[in-house]
C-alpha cells in the first residue's frame, strides 16, 4: 500500500528531525566539552541570518547572502552552506 503525504504532513517531518538533530548535536558537543576533545558544530561561524534561510530552505538565497555579509567567494559559501 502506498502511503502518500501532503507538505504538511511533510514540512512537519522534517520539522521534527531538524529539531532532533539540533539536540543530538547539543549533546555531542556537551559529550566533547566533558572529555576534552574538540568539537566544533557545524555552522559555527555562520550569520544566524543565513541559517534561518538554510532552515526555511532557500539554499541559493543563504550562499548569497553568505557572500554579501563576508565576502566569502562561491565555493567557500556553497561548503560553509553545506555543512549545515
């Protein structure tokens, strides 16, 4: 039987796991601070702006916003874009 999704029921998903993974790295990073291994999270450095556009998910949008705020070149934005 196929399961079909509205976006939604879609949006509410990814919602969730975004949420999930948001804590799962909270506790990663709390694990590293204990043991004294370093951890940096991934977007640490990145206007809060941009990731805001990356959460809402216009990529292009937050690599070029990226670039205007700190002069990266294109594929410095697409790497720092892509690890978040």
């Amino acid at each position: 039987m196929e399961r079909l999704y509205n976006n939604q029921q879609v949006t509410l998903y990814i919602d969730q796991f975004f949420e999930r993974f948001r804590r799962i790295e909270e506790q990663l990073a709390l694990i590293s601070e204990k043991l004294g291994v370093p951890y940096e999270q991934p977007g640490a450095g990145v206007p809060a702006e941009v990731v805001e556009m990356v959460h809402a998910g216009d990529r292009m949008g937050a690599i070029r916003r990226y670039r205007e705020l700190t002069g990266a070149g294109a594929e410095e934005a697409r790497d720092a874009i892509g690890q978040l």
